[in-house]
C-alpha cells in the first residue's frame, strides 16, 4: 500500500507539472518575469529524492509499518495536498513551480494567502515530513526536512524580492 501512497503523491507532482508549464506560457504571454532560477534544479532533486528516499528506506532497510504512526502521518499527507491544490486553484494561472512574477496584477489576498503569506510552502513541509513518517521512514524524513529548510529559506527569499518588486511596480 506504502508504494501506492508514494506513486500517487509522484502522479500529483507531474500533474503539478503538467498545470505549472500550461501557467508558465500563459504568465510569459503576459510579460511575466521569472525570478530565482537558480535553486530551482536543486529544489527539483530534493523532491525526487524524498520519494526515493521513502521508497529506498521502506524497503532497502526493512522498516516496518507503525499504525500509531502511520495514520496520522497519512492524515498529513492528505491535509496537505487539500492546503496544496487549494493554493493552486485560489491562484489559478498564476501558479506555479517557478517563481514568476506578471506585472500590473494585484497580489492575490484571498484563499489560503487571506491568513498565511507562503501556505504551499506549508504543505510542503508537512508532507516532507508525514510522507516517509507513514511508513516509519525517518531518516528520510529528517534529511529531507533539513535539507528543504535551506531551500526554502533561498526560494522564500527570491519569492520575497519579487514579490516586493510587483508592489513597487504597481
């Protein structure tokens, strides 16, 4: 079942794909500006890695499956995906995987952003966490939490700057 979750959460990543490079192209008609490219790869690989990582502790060190653990993790897992395509719908065309900024539209204020200014970053951590937690992987669970942490930190600040750069514009 544990390989099922992890194969779905991985068919959800390319349909965010998928969703991001259609927003791409309709951001960049608009005369959209990308921000940040340089993380972007390594936040790439982090993300592969956290599913092989699940995939790889789970199996390739035998650890095994703790209901008390597990279902509330898998709990997570779902909230965070729910917090995820919220994002995603509250932001529409505006979405996406690359930091991209079109001039001349307002910040978006409703939805999720109404109370938290970065709400995908927080299912971003939430899952990285839960994921591997369902199935008692925590190695995984702790690298890639660290590892995003410094990432985030990056992108979080290249989202800032473009952001205050729109305002600035507006």
């Amino acid at each position: 079942m544990y390989l099922l979750l992890v194969a779905a959460v991985a068919t959800e990543r390319l349909a965010e794909l998928v969703v991001s490079r259609r927003n791409l192209a309709w951001s960049m008609e608009r005369g959209g500006r990308e921000s940040g490219r340089g993380h972007y790869p390594v936040m790439v690989a982090l993300h592969a890695g956290l599913l092989a990582g699940c995939l790889i502790e789970t199996f390739g060190v035998g650890r095994r499956y703790v209901p008390a653990l597990g279902r509330p993790m898998l709990a997570l897992v779902l909230a965070s995906q729910c917090l995820r395509w919220w994002c995603i719908l509250t932001l529409g065309h505006r979405w996406n995987t690359r930091i991209v900024i079109v001039p001349g539209l307002p910040l978006i204020r409703r939805g999720p952003y109404r109370r938290l200014r970065h709400p995908n970053y927080v299912a971003v951590v939430v899952e990285g966490a839960a994921l591997p937690l369902v199935h008692s992987a925590w190695v995984t669970a702790v690298t890639f939490t660290a590892l995003d942490a410094v990432v985030l930190r990056v992108r979080i600040r290249a989202e800032n700057a473009a952001l205050r750069e729109l305002v600035r514009d507006a």
